[in-house]
C-alpha cells in the first residue's frame, strides 16, 4: 500500500517540531487512518510524525513544546456490565476519578488491557487517538480540556500527533463533558 504524503507544515507555532530532528515525510497506516477520519468529517486538523516519543502526556509535551495540560490523554476502559470500550479523554496532567465517572453516568469502568484495546479500538496504548476506532465508542471528556484554546491529541501511534481547537473536540467525538479529575485528597486515599 503506498502511502500519502503529509503536508509541510510551516506555521511558526509549531517551530519545535524541527528542534530534535526533521518530520517524517509520509504517515505510517494508524496515523494515515486518523487524517483521513479528519479530512472526512470536515476538520482541517494535521496530523504530524514526530521523531521523539509522544507514549505519555509529558513525552508528548516535551515533543511539541507546550504545556502538559495541553494534551489531550486518551484512555480505554471497559465498561464491567457489558463490556464495552469506553473512550475517557483527560487533561495531561490529571489523574481520572472513576467514581466520579459512576456517579455521574453510572458506568462501572475497569481497566482494559492492551490486547482489548487493539481488538476493540483499533490502535495500541500510547497512540489512541480521540477519533478514528473501529467501533462508536462511549467519550466521557475532561470538562478543564475547555480552558486551553489549543489541545494535542494521539493520532495513532506513539510518534503521531495533531492540534485541535478546545471546542473541537466534542463536536468531532460526540463526547460528554463532565469533572473527572482526581482531587489532591482523593489521590491520598485511592
């Protein structure tokens, strides 16, 4: 399968990503999967290769240079009663309060392991993108994403990642804002 070229991108506000080393000049298959859901449902998102690893919300901060906030953490859990995914996107730096969850939407979320996640999502952990599964999945977003103008989220692969404006990101995953993040007191307990 060839695959497509990526665009070049030159806007001075993502001047970091030439910093350690070029850009991959073409998309591997996740990450081509991810543009093209984009293309398709009409957001003018970019999705970039980076040649640092963007596995967790301060690799991926680091690579791009912006705050950890900023990222746009994807998480796969499945939901105990009947076992389907569930998408929670969080911001970078907060831990999820499953309880919180349940309270509010009544889910039961355990954690899923690596092959679910494949099997059920389409991409491996580390480079979940908030779009783009094989199936619809439930998304519960973190409601403080709001307070950023910009996010940066997975595209796919641990290396693969794209801007998107904050208030994009409900519209393009149907998701449902609610505080899911963890409080100092209770990450003391938990």
């Amino acid at each position: 399968m060839v695959e497509k070229q990526r665009k070049v991108f030159s806007d001075k506000t993502f001047s970091n990503f030439t910093k350690n080393g070029p850009l991959m000049a073409v998309l591997t298959n996740s990450a081509q999967r991810v543009q093209d859901f984009l293309a398709a449902k009409g957001f003018a998102c970019t999705v970039r290769e980076l040649p640092g690893s963007c596995r967790t919300a301060e690799e991926a901060a680091l690579s791009i240079g912006c705050e950890v906030a900023q990222i746009a953490k994807a998480l796969i859990f499945r939901e105990a009663d009947s076992d389907l995914p569930v998408l929670i996107i969080a911001c970078g730096t907060h831990r999820v309060d499953l309880k919180k969850i349940e309270t509010a939407t009544g889910l039961k979320l355990v954690r899923a392991d690596g092959r679910y996640v494949k099997e059920r999502v389409g991409y491996a952990i580390g480079g979940i993108p908030p779009v783009g599964h094989l199936e619809p999945l439930l998304t519960i977003l973190d409601q403080d994403l709001r307070q950023y103008e910009v996010l940066w989220a997975a595209a796919g692969t641990p290396f693969a990642v794209f801007a998107l404006k904050s208030g994009d990101l409900q519209p393009l995953t149907d998701g449902k804002w609610l505080d899911l993040a963890q409080t100092g007191e209770e990450r003391r307990q938990g």
